[in-house]
C-alpha cells in the first residue's frame, strides 16, 4: 500500500490517502499525529526512553500538502526528555506538538496485575464497524475497524477496534506509539452522539498517556463524548490491547451545525 507520506530530510511529501472527513482536501488527524511520533522517536536520547506523554495542537487545517518537520529538545535529563515538534505547510505552522519521555528500567513493580484486564471482546470476536459517510474517507481505507460495543460514528459511547495497515512513513514500519496516536484521534468519530450528517464534531487537540507501550496490531479505543451548553465537549477514552487497558486519550471538541 502506498504510504501516506514520503519522508525527504525534514520535507514529508502527502498523498491523496491523508485526505479527511471533512475535506478531501485537509487531512485527517491521525495522519499528523502518527507522523509527530515517527518524529520524536528518531530523537536521540541519553538513555532508552519512550514517551509517556504525547499533545497534538492543531493549530490550523492540515492540508494535504509537503509539510516541514522541525524538531527541538526542550529539557534533556537522564531521566526525562520534553520534545517540541512543529508541522508547517508553506511557512505556517498548522500543528504542533510536545512529547514527554522517561527513562526506560528492566524493573518487575511491585503487584501482580498493574494494568486493568480486557472486559471486551477481542477483534475476532467483534463486528465490521467501517461504513457510512466516514467510509469514502480516504484516511480510513487503510484501517480495519471493529466494533466490541457500540458503533462507529453513531449515537452514544462504543468501543471500537483499530488496526491501521498502510504505511504512514514510507519505508517505516507503524511503532506502538504510531498505532496508539492513530487509533486516539478518533474519539470523536467513535463516541459521536450527533449525526454526522448534520453536525461537525471537529477536535483542536489530541493528548496520548502511556503508561506501557501496546502490544500487537490492533488498539481497542472504548470512548465516550462529553458536551457542554455551548458547543464545546471532550471526547476521551481508555486504550487497550489484547493483554489489556494500556492508556487514555483526551480531545477538545467543537461541535458547529452544517449550513
């Protein structure tokens, strides 16, 4: 599959595939936000570290269009790293964001199960969740999704499972981080309780915690929308793998009525 981008030293050439829901023409969220983690995880570092912490501020529209990556190391410690990583289209920046790493230990914790166990059905378990007006996003062509509870992109919380299979830097396998950015940015889409078809539900940011890295292909996004009077809600969720709950991921949403 062709990969989304094409990276060339600091240049990242899209293709049509970045393409979102709202306009072919914008890309989808995730595309960004996964190509910031390939990003910071070329960083060098004074030790093995992952990030813990990743925010996406997108500043304006993405276009699909060449993008400039430009990186800068924050705060250098042994034991923490704080990265700036800004996307700009044609001189502006559209995106930016910061990403917290911490030193990595070959340490056992102290308790026999640390992260909450899975309570529901696995991706072979659960149902074809892709269709609708979302399915013509070309973003969405390289994803497998499937449904453990809910659905995608219809009233009310759902659990959705994610596996994204095209590329996002050419020549670069997807990373942990890559799936898990991906899969959070549609907390929105997946706990949608406005159709689609009248309502926008745009999100201005994206925040990833990580307390483990996932493990496999597939990320289980089990969100839910929050809305206040005055078109400005949350959209958040728990992350989760096979072997069980990993993360959560937070949006600011906007919600605005199509003309």
């Amino acid at each position: 599959m062709e990969a989304i981008y094409k990276v060339d030293g600091v240049t990242a050439e899209t293709s049509a595939f970045a393409g979102g829901p709202w306009d072919a023409g914008l890309q989808h969220g995730a595309a960004p936000s996964s190509l910031i983690c390939w990003a910071v995880e070329r960083l060098p570092s004074p030790a093995p570290m992952r990030v813990a912490r990743l925010t996406v501020d997108l500043m304006r529209p993405v276009p699909v269009a060449p993008l400039t990556i430009e990186t800068e190391v924050l705060r250098e410690g042994k034991k923490i790293q704080l990265a700036s990583i800004r996307l700009l289209a044609d001189g502006k920046e559209v995106v930016r964001a910061s990403a917290l790493r911490i030193r990595k230990l070959d340490a056992v914790l102290p308790t026999e199960e640390p992260f909450p166990p899975l309570d529901l059905p696995l991706p072979e378990d659960s149902t074809d969740a892709l269709g609708g007006a979302m399915s013509t996003t070309p973003f969405l062509s390289g994803l497998e999704m499937r449904a453990a509870k809910g659905a995608f992109n219809k009233p009310g919380p759902a659990a959705i499972w994610y596996r994204a299979s095209r590329p996002i830097v050419d020549g670069a396998d997807l990373s942990p981080l890559m799936r898990a950015a991906i899969a959070a940015d549609f907390c929105n889409g997946t706990s949608a309780f406005l159709s689609f078809k009248h309502w926008t539900f745009i999100n201005a940011d994206l925040t990833v915690s990580l307390a483990r890295e996932p493990v496999g292909d597939w990320i289980l996004l089990n969100a839910e929308t929050w809305a206040g009077p005055d078109s400005v809600g949350i959209a958040a969720a728990r992350l989760a793998d096979r072997h069980g709950y990993f993360g959560r991921a937070v949006q600011s949403v906007l919600f605005e009525k199509r003309g």
